[in-house]
C-alpha cells in the first residue's frame, strides 16, 4: 500500500508541474513566468459554481439590501450597491472550476493569484473506466465533482482509492473527448443510446 501511496504522490507533482505553467484559462496561452514549455494538457473544461455558492450569494446580496432599506440609518448610494454587486460578481467568478487531464492525472481547480490549486486529484494510472450518462448501478455512488451548465453531459469516473472503487461523477461539455484523455480510447456505449 504504501508504494501506492508513494506512486500517487508522485502523479500529483508531475500533474501539478504539467498544470502550473499554464494559465488557468489555459486555452490563452502558457503563463509568462514559465520557464519551460509545458506539454499540452489532454483536456480542460470549466464549471460553473456549485449551486450553493450561487445560493449564498443571493443570501447575501439580499442581507445586505435588506439591511441598508430597514435596519442602516443612512440609505445606500447607488455607487455602494454597485460596488456589492461587482464583489459579489468578483466572488463568483473566481469559484468556477477547471476540470484539467493532464499526462498523469485529472483534477479540479480554481484560479489563485499567483497558481492554480488543484483539488480532488485522481491519477490516471488508477482509472479503470469512464462512462457518459447514467452511472452504471454495479458501480459505487460517487461524489458529484462540478455542477450541470447548459451543454454538459454527465460522466462518471470509475478509479481504485486504498484499493477499493470509488467513482467521481462531473458534467462535461463533450464526453467523449473528456473519456479519450482518461482512457486514450473513445467512451463505450453502455444504455446503447447515443448521447
């Protein structure tokens, strides 16, 4: 177990040395501070924000406005509640997910100011299969991993975590080009419906 463990961590730096050099929006180029050319990521696609930060948002647009109307003694400029809104916005921006593949591994991050971090790595070395649609029902239930957006199709990653299956479960907005970077082969059909 424990060179499997040694191995994972491994993938992760060599994913993370692969994914840092580009741009978070990595389709603009890789970052000028790279120092070396970086190989090509296999497959890279945003997510909208998890629905309960869009969510919280609106809590706390809706507090704020209901604060300056009943409880504040003086009223909000037009200026103050523009500058919530743009924040607010700012905040929301900065909560969309990447889902990358690099050469050694698939993870989920977000921009930070100086590198992106990445999250919820899974090496490829420990995917077993890929599937489009509904999660096959002899498979584990999965994590969800990023929130539908219009255009997305729902994939379902089957990896060995400690020597069991887990499966992590994402929408994407083309499948088949997402399952080709894991598996380096196309998606199998399994409901013997197309997507």
């Amino acid at each position: 177990m424990a060179s499997l463990e040694r191995r994972w961590k491994k993938e992760r730096q060599r994913h993370e040395d692969q994914v840092q050099p580009w741009r978070f929006f990595a389709g603009r180029c890789q970052r000028r501070t790279a120092t070396i050319t970086p190989a090509r990521l296999r497959y890279w696609s945003y997510a909208p924000p998890r629905p309960w930060i869009f969510a919280l948002a609106v809590v706390v647009v809706a507090g704020f406005l209901g604060y300056q109307t009943f409880i504040d003694e003086t009223p909000a400029t037009a200026s103050d509640v523009v500058r919530f809104l743009v924040i607010t916005a700012l905040v929301l921006l900065l909560a969309i997910t990447r889902i990358t593949v690099s050469n050694f591994g698939l993870s989920f991050d977000i921009a930070g100011l100086r590198r992106v971090s990445c999250f919820g790595f899974i090496a490829l070395s420990a995917v077993l299969d890929v599937t489009a649609g509904t999660r096959p029902a002899d498979w584990p239930r999965g994590r969800s991993a990023s929130s539908w957006f219009p255009g997305s199709h729902a994939v379902h990653v089957l990896y060995l975590l400690d020597g069991d299956r887990a499966v992590r479960s994402l929408w994407v907005r083309q499948p088949d080009r997402f399952g080709e970077a894991l598996l380096g082969r196309p998606l199998r059909d399994r409901t013997g419906q197309a997507d």
